[in-house]
C-alpha cells in the first residue's frame, strides 16, 4: 500500500488508521496483543491497519505485524499524512 491517506483514530485508541480493501488472514496469529508506540498492526474485527503513536492496553483481534523506522514522531502531528509500507528483507 503507497501514498494512501490515513487518519487520526478517534476514541479509545491512540493511533492512525488504514481501511484495507479486504480482510487478512489471522491464521496462526495470537488472539490478542498491546498496541505499542511505533507498532505497526492490524485490527482483524474491523479489517484495518493502525499505527500506535503512544502504548495501547492490549486488545482482542489486535495483531502486530511490525515497527515503524524511525519513531513516532510524525504520527502525533495533526492533519493529513501519507504513509508506504515495504516489505524487509
């Protein structure tokens, strides 16, 4: 996923928010986890991907798939930001 907008999460959850277009598969992925400042995850209930910019209690169906490069400093800004994701090698 390139240049896609994302957006401030409102509620409960610090971080930001990328609807996919269809859901992942969570096969063998563990039923639970904390969002942690600089997380990289995906919320299986509603089919998105969120970036935490502070630490989250943990949440079921809440799934880490990796962690930002270069800390979280941007995703506390307000407004509009655009984000790339990259496979590691």
């Amino acid at each position: 996923m390139a240049h896609r907008d994302a957006r401030r999460a409102p509620g409960p959850r610090p971080g930001v928010r990328r609807y996919l277009p269809r859901k992942l598969s969570t096969k063998g992925a563990p039923a639970s986890s904390g969002g942690k400042a600089g997380a990289i995850t995906y919320y299986a209930p509603w089919g998105n991907l969120a970036l935490f910019y502070k630490d989250s209690d943990p949440a079921s169906g809440l799934i880490t798939l990796g962690t930002l490069d270069g800390g979280v400093e941007a995703l506390r800004k307000p407004g509009p930001l655009q984000v790339r994701f990259e496979r590691a090698e």
